[in-house]
C-alpha cells in the first residue's frame, strides 16, 4: 500500500486551495488524507466533493476522530481520497486549458 500523505486544513483557507494541494499530492502518490478540525470541515467536505464531481479522485473513506487533551475534546474529520484511473487525463486536459486561457489573457493586454 502506498504512503497516504495528509492535507491540513487551515481556518484561512479556501476549497480551491485545498482542491490543488490535493491534486499536486495525487500526481505522484494513490491516496491523500484531507485532515479537518470543526470550524474547517466544511471546507475539507466542500473540496472533497468537488475533486470526486469533476471526476479525479473517489472518496475511500470518511471518519471522525475525538481526542481528549487537558480535559478538552479535539474533533477531527478525516477524508481519504483515491484517485481514479481517469486522474491522468483529466489532469492533463485542465492544465492545457488553463494555459490557452493565461495565452488569451496575455494577449487581450
């Protein structure tokens, strides 16, 4: 089984954001962990979804994790992703789109 990498989210980030790391991470590796306190879950989930509805990754599986420290609970939400067989390709045909759209831009300017 491969090494499973994990993607934190952060309160100051955005789905996007977590969207690309993922990818980047799923390039060269099977499975990323997306990693979500409370106030973030949202945006892990909302990321989770939109990598499994363009088609690059499967949800393999989704936990949650309660840690108790200094009488306090930690909540963790936990979402594995698997990339599809289709991850290549997809990849590739957004990276050449998103060239020809910066070419477009550079010559409206």
């Amino acid at each position: 089984m491969s090494e499973i990498h994990e993607i934190r989210v952060e309160e100051y980030d955005q789905a996007k954001r977590i969207m690309y790391l993922a990818k980047e991470f799923l390039c060269n590796n099977e499975r990323v962990n997306i990693v979500a306190g409370t106030m973030t879950s949202p945006v892990a989930s909302r990321a989770a979804e939109n990598l499994v509805r363009f088609g690059y990754v499967t949800i393999e599986n989704i936990q949650t994790l309660t840690e108790v420290r200094n009488d306090r609970r930690n909540i963790k939400l936990i979402i594995t992703l698997k990339k599809t067989n289709d991850f290549k390709k997809i990849y590739d045909q957004n990276k050449e789109e998103m060239k020809k759209k910066e070419e477009e831009r550079k010559k409206e300017k």
